[in-house]
C-alpha cells in the first residue's frame, strides 16, 4: 500500500472517529511518539495527547455545528510526505456558513505517521474571528 493510500484510509478513519468518537482506530496510523502542529504554534507530542487534542479540537468546535463538509482535494507525495489542500464549511442554522482552507501535510516513517501538520491559509484565522464574533452566540 502507498503512502498516498495509507494517508486517505487514515482520512477515513478520521471521519468515522468523527461520528462515533472511537479515537483507538486511528492508533494503527501513527508511531506511539508521533508529533502533531495543530496550526496554533504548539506542537503535541505521542500519539494520545495528539489524540486528545483532536477529539478536544472537534468537540470545542466542529461538533457545535450543525454539519461539517469537507472538500479535499488529490494528495501530493514528496518523498515521505504526503500533503492534501483542503477546506471544510460549517454550517448552523441561523447564521451564514463558515469556510476555512488550509493544508495538512503528513510525515511517513513506513506505513505510519510519524509528523502530523496543519497549515491554515492566511486568510483563516481572522475569517474565523470575524464569524465568531459576529455569528458565534448562534453556536449555544
């Protein structure tokens, strides 16, 4: 299996771990002292605190939405790196949709991760503030 196929069943997995929280099928797509940069300027060290974090991330905000679409787009492979563009809309009722790109690039060591990145396009963040300011009491 590439790397490429092992990066978008790991993807798959994620939005399955999305709906029904069960964070352990994502251990067979990382090394247990796995790195993760969230996009914020921090860096989670050992697959569960990435774990963690991850179910932390999309509980204080994907799940407050009323739906998540994710677009992605074909992944492109550099050595042991395979990166995908992407851009996700939230969606809630009362307000207008929320819609964030950005890039996540993951390090392989074999069939595994060993380096996960997220890199939000520059326009992210301040579209992110200015919609919670403006829509985010429609969140509860």
């Amino acid at each position: 299996m590439s790397i490429v196929d092992r990066y978008l069943a790991y993807a798959e997995a994620f939005e399955a771990t999305f709906v029904d929280d069960d964070w352990s099928r994502l251990e067979q797509f990382f090394t247990p002292d796995a790195t993760y940069e969230p996009g914020d300027g921090t860096k989670i060290e050992g697959r569960d605190a990435i774990f963690a974090n991850l179910q932390e991330s999309v509980n204080s905000l994907d799940r407050r939405f009323d739906s998540r679409e994710l677009a992605d787009f074909t992944p492109a492979v550099d050595g042991n790196q395979v990166s995908m563009s992407w851009t996700v809309t939230f969606k809630v009722s009362g307000a207008p949709d929320l819609v964030m790109t950005g890039t996540e690039i993951a390090t392989f060591s074999g069939d595994v991760i060993e380096r996960l990145e997220d890199i939000f396009d520059d326009h992210t963040a301040a579209t992110m503030e200015r919609w919670m300011e403006a829509n985010g009491a429609a969140l509860g």
